[in-house]
C-alpha cells in the first residue's frame, strides 16, 4: 500500500515537472495536463488522494487546448466526463452529473470502429444513469440500458473487462425494473449476475462486487416473490463479500450495510430476533464507518431507522423509535427537494409515527405518519411501483384507524395506477402492471364501501367506476368520439386524431417485438408518444367546455347509463357489502345488505359451482335442488331488498329494463336468476327477478353510456352467422349441432337483412374476424373458452387459430350492434382482476357491438337451440306490421324466450344465457 502511494505521488511529481517546463502557449501543455490530471484520477479513484477538483481543472483546461476538430478533441472529452462521473460517485454532486450529462458529444464523436467509442459507451451510460438516480426519468434509465447493451455487444465474451460490461448492464436493469416493475428486467438481471459471479471465481479482483450485486437482486426478487431460498443464498452472498472486505478496507462500509439490509429482510420474514439485533449491529458500523458526504449515507439512515422499527415494535423501547425518527430527519436533510431517494425517508417516516401511534396512541403521530403517507406516495421522482405500494397501504391503515384521509388515500391509488399502466404499450403488459400489487384487485369496491360509510353515495359510484373500469378506459381513451371538438376546433380534434392514431400503432407494433433491445427503444417512441398525446389532451381541457375531456367521469355524467331504466351496482367488500341504484334522475339509493358479507358471498359462489356440475350429470326431468336452494338464497339476501327499493322507492313499473352491474365476488354470482320459489296462500307463485323486470348487465356504466352514443349511427344491418363444429385437433370435442343451428337462424332472420355465412373450413381466425368487421349483426356458434388466468387470451375456437378477446379488442367497429355468442363461457371474467369485466362479450361490446348475448358456463348445443329459436323469434316478430330490426329489443326477446322454453330446457340451461349492454 504504502509502496504504491509513493510510486503514485512520484509519479504526480513528475508530471507537475513536465507541466511547469510547458507554458500556456507550449504545443505539448495539453498533453502534460492530461497527463497529470490522468495520475491524479488513479490515485482518486484508490483512495490515495482526497483532491478531485483540482484534476477536474486540469482536464478541463487540456479540453480548452483541442478544439473540436483537433484529433485528440475525443479523448479529451472522454477523459473530463469520466472526471466528473468520478466526483459524482464519491460527493454526489448534481451539478457534475448536469455537465457530464452535456458531453454526450462524446458518442457522436465515436463513430463505430473509433477506438474509444466502447470506453465512451460505457461511461455515458454511467452519466446517464447518474442523472436517472438523481432525476427518475424512465427516458435516461432506458438509455442507460441501450448504451449498456451496444457496449456489451462490442466487447468479446474473452475481454478482461467483459464482467464489468455485463455487471453494469444488470445494475441498470435492476435499477429499471425498481422504477417501473417490469419481471421481465428483473430475470434479466440476475441472469447477467449469475455469469458474472461465473466470470469472478475466488480471488478474482472483481468476486466482492458480483456477490454484492447477486445478493442485492436476489433481495429485490424475493420481496417480490417470497421464494426463500433467495433471501438465504443472499444473506450467503453478502456474507462472503464481507469476509473479502476485512477491517481497514475502503469498501468495508459499504459491505456491512448489505449484510445488514439481507438479514433485516429475513427477519421481517422469518422473525428471527438474532437477524435484527445482528443488522442494527452493521447497519451502526457502517454509519461509523461512513463519511457524511458518502452518496450512500441517507440510504444506511433510513435502513436502520426501519430496523430500530421493527426492534421497537418487539420491546417497546421508546429509545429506538425515537432514534428511527431522528435518523429519517437526518436522511431527508442530506437530499434535495426531487431526488428520487426522499420517498424512501418518507416511507420510513411513516413507518416510525405509525409505530409510535400503534404503542403509544398519541393522536399527532397518528396525523404525522398520515402526512408522510401522503408525502411517499405523492413524491414525484420515485417510480410508480413503490408509490402505488405505499398509497395502498396508507388506504389500509386509513381504514383501520378510520381516519378521514381513506377516500383521499384510493384516489392516490387509482391516480398512480392510471399513470402506471399508461407507461404500458400493450394491452396485456397494461393488465400484467395493474394485476401486480397485493391488494389491488379490491381497491374500487373499498373505495366505494368507504365513501358508502361516509355517506357520500355519488362519489361512491364515482369511485367504483373510476377503479373497476381502468382496463377498458385505458384502452379506449384513443377512440373516443370527438364530434363536438371537431366543431368547436377543428385543428385541435385533428392533433388529438392523428396523434392518437399513432400512439395506437406503436401499441400494436410493439406488442410483436421480441428483441428485448428492440422491445427498449419501441417503449421509449410510444412514450415519447405518449407526452405528445398528454399534452394535446391537456391543450384540449384548456377549453371551458372540454374541461373534462377524458377524466374519470362523474356522477351526472355517469348517470347517463340509467336513461333507459334503473342500474344497480352490486359492491363487495371486505368492509361492507351493499347495492347502489342508480335511477334515471335524481339521487342514488343506497340497498344495505347486512346479511351478505366477503366470507358469505365466496361461499354463495362455492355452491353455486356445485349446483352447476350436479346439474350437468343429470337428466333433464331431474329436479335441480341444490340449484334451486342456492337461486332462494340470492333471492331472499340479495335481490329481495333490492326489488322492494324499485317497488317502493322507485315506483318501477312491472316488465321495466333494469341493468345489473356486479362487482367482485358478486360477478360470479346468477343474480337475473334470483327466485323465490314459493308458493302463496292462494295457490299462486311468487314472481322471480325475471318475471318482474327484464335484466340485463353492463360491465361498467361507461360501456352502457359509450354504447347508447355509438346507436346515434345506425346504419343497414346485415347479419353474419359464424360457425364451427369441427375445430381443429386437440381444441374440443365436435359440436354435432352447429351446422342445424345456423340454418336455423338463417330461416328466422329476415328476408330482407343481408345475409352471410362462415362455417367449416372457412371459419377460420381470419376469416371470422374480417366477416366481424364486415357486418352488424353476428350470430356465433362454436367452443368458447375463458382463460381465467390471462383474460385477453380467450377466445373462440375457429379451424385453424383461435380467435381471441385480443384479437376483437383491437378492431374497431363502430357500426356493430348485435351479437349472439352461443359458446360457452362468453360472459364470464378472471380471477386476478375481479373488478375489471374482461370477458369475449364485453370485448365485442368494446369493440362497437352495443347489445350481446353471452353465456355464464358450458352451453349444451343441441339444448340451446330451444333458446335460440324462441329468441328470434321473439326478436323478429313485429317486422311483419312495418317494425325495423333493432337490438334494443334484445334483452326482451331473452327474457321472452327462457320463460317460453321452461318445459324443454333444463334450468341451468335457460339461465346461462345473459344479455349485456342497450
């Protein structure tokens, strides 16, 4: 050691020399500058020399001397950006991450080839994700990756640096993938670690750093996924990396911080007292061991404060909160107003109050932990995976102590999920994003029971729509209908057309990519896009009466969907379960349900898919008792109170439209076939649901409201009969009844509609959805099939390929207005997002079709087509004396129909049929 500093400073002694024998105006001064600031970085970068200012001088005055056309211009600005870089990583300084970011000069200098372009690659990547560290731009840390790749690229799997190529481009991915949740950065990561720590076998210089970083992805991967073998090899990793860092070590610091931070995640797992006394232990050390302008400090602060949390909450030492609160202070002290970090102190603040509230119970901790809440989640530099974590734990703990900010708390969720899924090209990734925090799935029904509790039922309608309808407004914010813009400005509504046009083609573009380095830069065009299109929506609500344009709905907007009858939102939470009604004018009313709770509904669903596959083995003179007594109970706990508020309340007359709207744990539940199955004194039969009013569902209000727009453009229907019962190997048993039931809905329509049929071999993906696109009115029969864990990959078994929710989705079809899905389990949603209707009938009614008929379950062809028949018939009857097809008569013929074929069809069979929309 010893030996080295003295080389070094001979050396920096040396080149001062040669430097004082060559004046300003001596054609080798920049050489014997560089040469000297060169000397003085090594001994910086090892620790053998404090001073960085004066070497940042000196390769700024070498940069003064070649001009930009001087064939050492490159080098020189290389050499200053890697100064800076250097001065950055110690002192933190912003100011020499801005400059440094400038140089970017530097690559473009570099063309492929240049012999510096592969050092240039690696340090710009380091400048710009400097910046991301300090600023949280998406855009800088997705450069980084890109510069980070085309390095790695260029650099031979034999290169002696090739592990740090590899380890840098990791760090950036895990740095992505903490900011914007993608799973996909995070496997890539740890892949590229695993090689690297492959590439660092015992004794190579480099072992300590690949066992850091393994050990720190690892701790991210398992809090995320919980697998436990991740944590314990961390802790293993970190361990190691210690014992390679003894006493004395300039990076000792830095290692006992994550030994410390590996055995504080295990004990908030595994509660194993020794792993939190050990981490309060390292983390002191390490803050010991740390200069206070190390860039590392606050982030030692605010761990241990966490960890001084966790000890508190086991022994009730006021000591240790109040240290935690002390150190979070201190953390927030060294950072600047933006940087991205200061969520992190908010958190742990929030962490330390609530702490101190929970054993303590002074009411201001309780408002300052409340406060810091508001603070983490609202911090807009931090990514939006943590704040959404963190807004979703503030609504939780709202409700637990019932404090006033709940509603507040929900808002912040959807706010930031909206801006989270946003950042998403694909339809799919949009749903991957939204699905993957816990406790997200219930947020709109909570945040409907809450505002429920407090009495405000038009914001509680407000909220359940804003939430539960994400998915399918995301999706349809690029085809909304801009009529009256284009009247009130025409340029404006023209911007807003052909930018939306092109952020939907870089959706779809995107979507096909496999490259992941492709897959990177399309997702930087598409938000690139993106701000574009924000920002003529935001010129848009510039204008008085667009103020609104695109913004979650409210109530008198919303209540547009009851224009044709009553719609009754069912909500299911774990807090309440109740209904809502929506009349035509007017107030909502409230329906409480109090013998209905969470608990009890899962079990109404149980037995319900009892019911069903007792149903199916029986014969069809077989009464369906455990049917029967499940349809009471709906009955008698759900929709009886209901119905005695449309009585009642509402004075709705009999045979009126009403719209159910299910939420959560009510979405698997018959409710159109509630029965009382009783009979009155007199010998007569209590009516049923269906005998009283004609139901129908809706997804969302909106769809309904979106739907009625679209029916102002009616155009000549011509009606489409698609069919297959002979899908290709492997996709389903042959449906023997298909070719008979197209037929006969060819005899029953109109003579005068156009009329089109695809079945057999030319009922293909392909072609059935072009003949979609082609036509207004469809008529489906063949095999559906709900995917329950990705809902956008159901779809409809054709010959050759499947036809799927995603494929319909993205077909735009404005002139569609009915659909007839005779498959099974077309009206039927997923399990990760309960609250968000992502079915094949809801996707043709989002595609343009305003009134579907689907189906809850398996469909017995041959049964069905009692149903069908009675259907069109209905349907078609009054063409005869000059009526005109139209599919608002939909719901009616539906219901006409079931109660007509009551003698032929089994009662699983008629009531597995669902209308959904006007």
């Amino acid at each position: 050691m010893r030996k080295r500093v003295s080389h070094l400073n001979a050396a920096v002694q040396h080149f001062q020399l040669v430097l004082d024998q060559c004046p300003v105006s001596h054609p080798d001064r920049a050489t014997a500058l560089t040469n000297l600031a060169w000397a003085r970085l090594q001994g910086f970068i090892r620790n053998d020399l404090e001073d960085i200012d004066v070497t940042t001088s000196l390769f700024r005055d070498a940069l003064a001397l070649r001009p930009e056309h001087h064939l050492d211009y490159s080098s020189s600005l290389f050499n200053l950006t890697e100064a800076l870089t250097w001065r950055y990583s110690k002192k933190g300084t912003t100011a020499d991450i801005r400059e440094a970011a400038h140089l970017y000069l530097v690559v473009e200098i570099c063309p492929l080839g240049h012999q510096l372009r592969h050092d240039a690659l690696y340090w710009l990547a380091e400048v710009v994700e400097a910046r991301f560290k300090q600023c949280g731009s998406i855009d800088d840390i997705d450069e980084a990756i890109q510069l980070h790749r085309e390095a790695v690229s260029l650099c031979p799997e034999g290169h002696a640096d090739y592990d740090t190529y590899l380890n840098n481009l990791a760090l950036s991915l895990v740095s992505r993938f903490r900011h914007q949740g993608k799973p996909n950065d995070l496997d890539e990561a740890i892949s590229l670690y695993e090689e690297v720590l492959r590439l660092c076998p015992v004794g190579h210089k480099h072992r300590d750093f690949s066992l850091v970083n393994l050990g720190g992805a690892l701790i991210t991967r398992f809090n995320t996924r919980g697998d436990i073998d991740d944590i314990t090899r961390a802790v293993s990793l970190h361990r190691e990396a210690l014992t390679l860092q003894p006493p004395g070590h300039r990076r000792r610091d830095t290692m006992l911080h994550n030994l410390a931070h590996a055995l504080d995640i295990r004990y908030d797992n595994l509660h194993v007292i020794e792993d939190l006394n050990k981490a309060i232990d390292w983390y002191r050390e390490s803050l010991r061991l740390k200069q206070l302008d190390h860039p590392g400090h606050h982030v030692t602060l605010h761990n241990l404060s966490s960890a001084l949390c966790s000890r508190f909450t086991q022994t009730q030492e006021n000591e240790d909160v109040d240290e935690a609160i002390t150190l979070c202070q201190e953390s927030l002290a060294l950072l600047s107003s933006l940087h991205p970090a200061r969520y992190f102190s908010y958190m742990r603040l929030q962490e330390a109050y609530l702490c101190r509230y929970q054993i303590l119970h002074h009411p201001a901790d309780l408002s300052l932990a409340i406060e810091n809440f508001r603070l983490a989640s609202g911090h807009p530099t931090q990514g939006f995976p943590e704040r959404i974590k963190e807004a979703i734990y503030w609504a939780r703990q709202a409700e637990v102590y019932q404090h006033e900010s709940a509603l507040e708390a929900y808002q912040m969720c959807f706010e930031l999920f909206d801006s989270h899924v946003m950042t998403r090209s694909s339809i799919i990734s949009r749903r991957e994003a939204a699905t993957a925090f816990d406790g997200a799935q219930s947020l709109s029904v909570d945040a409907a029971s809450c505002a429920i509790r407090r009495d405000n039922l038009l914001r509680a309608v407000e909220l359940v729509e804003q939430g539960r309808g994400q998915q399918w407004s995301l999706t349809s914010r690029l085809r909304i209908p801009v009529e009256d813009l284009e009247s009130a400005n025409p340029t404006l509504a023209h911007n807003y057309l052909e930018l939306s046009k092109l952020v939907s083609n870089a959706a779809q573009n995107s979507a096909m990519i496999t490259d992941t380095a492709t897959a990177d830069r399309a997702a930087t065009e598409y938000r690139r896009l993106t701000r574009q299109w924000e920002a003529a929506v935001a010129e848009i609500r510039g204008i008085r009466a667009f103020s609104r344009f695109l913004l979650p709905p409210l109530y008198e907007g919303l209540q547009a969907a009851a224009r044709q009858g009553p719609v009754i939102i069912l909500i299911a939470s774990q807090y309440s379960c109740s209904a809502i009604i929506i009349p035509p004018s007017g107030d909502p009313h409230h329906v409480p349900l109090p013998s209905v709770t969470l608990v009890e509904l899962t079990n109404l669903n149980d037995r319900f898919a009892r019911a069903i596959r007792h149903a199916r083995i029986m014969g069809p003179k077989v009464p369906r008792n455990d049917l029967i007594v499940f349809l009471r109970t709906v009955w008698d706990t759900i929709m009886l109170p209901i119905v005695n508020v449309l009585q009642h309340g509402l004075k709705l007359k009999f045979l009126s439209r009403i719209w159910l709207c299910p939420t959560a744990a009510f979405t698997s539940i018959p409710l159109h076939a509630a029965h009382p199955f009783k009979t009155n004194a007199d010998g007569s039969k209590e009516p049923c649901l269906e005998d009283l009013y004609i139901c129908s569902y809706t997804p969302t209000l909106s769809a309904l409201v979106r739907s009625r727009q679209l029916m102002k453009k009616r155009v000549t229907p011509s009606f489409l009969t698609i069919g297959q019962g002979q899908p290709g190997a492997g996709k389903g048993k042959e449906l023997l009844a298909v070719d008979s039931e197209l037929e006969l809905v060819h005899k029953l329509v109109p003579a005068t509609a156009n009329r089109t049929t695809v079945s057999g071999d030319a009922a293909t993906r392909a072609g059935a959805l072009e003949a979609l696109q082609q036509n207004t009115w469809v008529h489906l029969a063949c095999h559906g099939k709900q995917d329950r864990t990705q809902p956008y990959h159901s779809h409809f078994v054709m010959r050759d390929e499947h036809l799927t929710l995603l494929d319909i989705m993205e077909k735009d079809i404005p002139h569609a207005e009915f659909a007839f899905l005779s498959a099974c389990h077309t009206a039927v949603g997923d399990e990760e997002t309960p609250d968000e209707v992502i079915h094949l009938a809801a996707g043709l009614q989002f595609s343009g079709f305003k009134s579907v008929i689907g189906t809850l379950w398996e469909v017995d062809d041959s049964v069905a087509q009692h149903v069908v028949e009675a259907f069109y018939k209905n349907m078609f009857k009054d063409l005869e004396n000059g009526g005109v097809v139209d599919c608002t008569k939909a719901a009616w013929a539906l219901n006409r129909a079931t109660h007509s074929v009551k003698t032929k069809v089994p009662l699983e069979q008629r009531m597995v049929f669902v209308h959904i929309g006007v």
